[in-house]
C-alpha cells in the first residue's frame, strides 16, 4: 500500500497555469536566513503597518468592537453575495464625500484587495488573455493573474531621467500601442507603487477616451489614495473623479486605507454607464457568492472605522511627512513623492544595477539595514533603491546612521 501511494506522488503533477519558482536571489535569502534566526535588523522596506509601531490602532479597534452594531451584525449575519448592506453603504458614504456616486448595489465586498483582482481575472480573462499593468510597479498583480490563467503585459510610465523635479507619468503612446484585441482589462495604481505618481485630469480624462474606444474596462487600485500629499489631492481627486465615469472597477481595502491588513476587508466597485455596471452585477455576484469569503466581525466594524478613517490616517500621513523631511536632508537623490508609502532614493549614480544588490547584501551583513534595490520594482535607475516610510522617524533615522556608516568608510 506504502509504495503504491508513493508511485501517485512521483507521478502527481501540478496545474501548469503558473510556475513556481521558489529560487530566492541572494539578497532575499540572507533576509529570509537573518529572520529565521531571530536576528535583529532595520528594515526599509518595511510594508506591513502592523509591525510600524503606530500604538493608536488598539484603542481605535476596541471602540469599534465596542459599539451596539458589532454585536447585532455579527449575532443576525445573514450571507449576501455582495457583502452585508451596513458595510456597503459606509463604502458608498466614503465615495459620496468624495463626489463620487458610487450606490451599494454596485459594491462587492472581499476578504481583501488582492483577492478582488483575482475575482475580476476570473471575470474578465480567459486563459492566456491578458491584462495590461504598469511598470514600474509592484509585482503582486503579475503573480495573481497568473494564478487566473491570465496573460500579464506591462505599458511602461515616463520615467524622469534624473531625481529633478519631475514625477513619473503616464506615457499615453505607449499605453495605445500596448493594447491588444485580446486585452481584457488595463490596471492602473493610483497613486502608482512605489513611483508614487497619481492619474493626473489630463491623463485620466485621455484614458477614460482610449478604453470606451477599444471598449475595454479600467480597474483602478486606490490603496494608497488617501496618502496623496495634501498640496496635490486636488488635482488628484479630480483627475480620480473623471477616471470614476470609466467604464471599469476601483478597488480599495483596509489594508491600506485604515492601516488594517488583518481586519480582512476589501471591495470592488463598479463605475462608468449603467448599461455596463447592469452587464457585470450578476456575473461578479455568482463568482463572490462562491466563496462569500468577507467575515461578519469585518463587515460590522467597517461603518464605524470608516467614519474615524482620519483618526487612522493621520499619524501615518504625519510619519510619512517627516520622514521625507528627514530624507531630504541626507546626501541621496530623492526622485519626486506625490503619494503613497514610499520614496525612491538614489545613493551613487555610479552604482549599476548589479551592484545595488551587493550594496544591499554588504549593508545587511555590516550594518544590519535592509534596503530595497530599485530594479526589484523594475526601476530603470543605476544606484535607485526603494524606501519605506511608514516606519517612527527614530528608526528610520537610526537606519540612515548606518547608512551614512557604511556609504562613508
């Protein structure tokens, strides 16, 4: 019986819809090795806000835990495809105030944002179709469309070619000439990780003609969008506004929004004409009644933690703010921040992009700072690294002594 079961094993194969492959670089790997030790280290790429000490959260949960609807959501939970209505209509108040109509019947709620890009691969693509996404950018969107059969290609932003003054934009051309018969979706960050650059009105205005010419949907990640800095929040909602007559799909979640990754709790909401949005509702509803996988705790708690959304956002947004004040007075190149929880950070020109990552391993083992390589993010900038700054300003200052250390000897 042992060895008939162990002849199924040998002979077992996996879906060939994604490979993977498990080969770590050697940067990664001594990370991996330090932190499987239990070794101490400072990291600047840091993304998780549950590890960025912001001791405000607790008090903000237990009064949310605390209110009369947490119990009667949880105690009457009734599953719904779409997700339950009280946590649907504080989503439709956040956009209202932000002039932005989104109804409630056109929100369905996930367990998280990348979860919502897996459902619209599901909805969208067939297998080997594809989606269009940006680069730079974050890999996670290449990872879960392949994971859906899909097709990942890249339009590429304009990037700036020194740390002028000048922020990373949309390259309209190249996104026209990227868009294929078989392009079933076009995903745009907004603001972009880790560029940091939002959709401007003019680009947003020129997209929304592209896509309803070649018919084509918009899904628009907003993650980051409320840490946009506030000098440009008003040509970024604008710009987010006409983007929302698209047809097309936002995403959002607590994540990064409320700083809340382990309350599960993200969305997909529909924009553009109603002849679309009826076209999708009933499609998107089958796919999440499968899995209905949006906990009632998150559902009732979500009315109450975007009311006090600012009381979340504020000390994040004050630590970003001082950090890049801090960063400004380093001698490193600090390549334009519009928004988001990163700055891109150039420390030698002279440095090619194989060396970035011996810099990294050699200030890791030396120093014990972690610091991101720029070309991981596809960043095409010889000496660029990419910066968290979520982290309290003490450490972040600490790390850049280390740095000043280890760049000086």
């Amino acid at each position: 019986m042992l060895s008939a079961i162990s002849g199924i094993q040998e002979k077992f194969t996996m879906t060939n819809r994604f490979s993977l492959d498990t080969e770590q670089n050697p940067l990664m790997r001594r990370k991996e090795e330090l932190l499987n030790n239990g070794e101490t280290f400072w990291d600047l790429s840091e993304a998780n806000p549950a590890r960025a000490h912001f001791p405000h959260i607790e008090s903000l949960i237990a009064a949310a835990v605390r209110q009369d609807d947490f119990i009667a959501g949880i105690s009457g939970y009734s599953p719904h495809p779409q997700g339950g209505i009280s946590a649907r209509e504080a989503i439709s108040r956040y956009y209202a105030q932000a002039g932005i109509p989104i109804m409630p019947e056109d929100i369905f709620l996930t367990a998280s944002t990348s979860e919502a890009y897996s459902f619209l691969f599901k909805l969208l693509t067939s297998p080997g179709e594809k989606v269009l996404s940006p680069s730079p950018g974050y890999p996670l969107v290449e990872m879960l469309s392949r994971m859906e059969a899909a097709e990942v290609e890249f339009y590429f932003l304009e990037n700036p070619i020194t740390a002028e003054n000048i922020p990373y934009s949309m390259d309209m051309e190249n996104l026209e000439d990227s868009l294929h018969p078989d392009t079933r979706g076009v995903v745009f960050i907004n603001p972009n990780n880790p560029t940091g650059n939002y959709l401007s009105p003019m680009e947003a205005h020129r997209i929304a003609e592209i896509l309803k010419e070649r018919k084509i949907p918009a899904i628009v990640d907003e993650v980051f969008f409320d840490y946009i800095l506030p000098e440009e929040k008003a040509s970024a909602e604008e710009g987010r506004k006409i983007l929302s007559m698209a047809d097309g799909f936002i995403l959002n979640g607590f994540s990064k929004m409320l700083l809340l990754p382990q309350i599960k709790m993200g969305w997909i909401a529909l924009t553009g004409s109603e002849a679309w949005k009826t076209s999708v509702r009933e499609p998107l509803s089958f796919l999440l009644d499968l899995y209905l996988s949006v906990s009632a705790p998150a559902m009732a708690m979500a009315p109450f933690l975007l009311e006090n959304r600012r009381a979340f956002q504020n000390p994040m947004q004050e630590r970003i703010r001082a950090n890049l004040e801090w960063l400004s007075g380093m001698p490193v190149e600090v390549f334009p921040y519009r928004g988001g929880w990163n700055a891109i950070i150039r420390i030698s020109s002279t440095l090619s992009m194989e060396d970035t990552e011996e810099f990294s391993l050699k200030l890791l083992d030396e120093k014990k700072v972690f610091l991101m390589p720029g070309y991981f993010f596809d960043i095409p900038h010889p000496g660029a690294f990419v910066v968290s700054l979520i982290l309290p300003l003490e450490i972040f200052r600490e790390a850049w002594k280390r740095i000043q250390l280890f760049t000086n000897r």
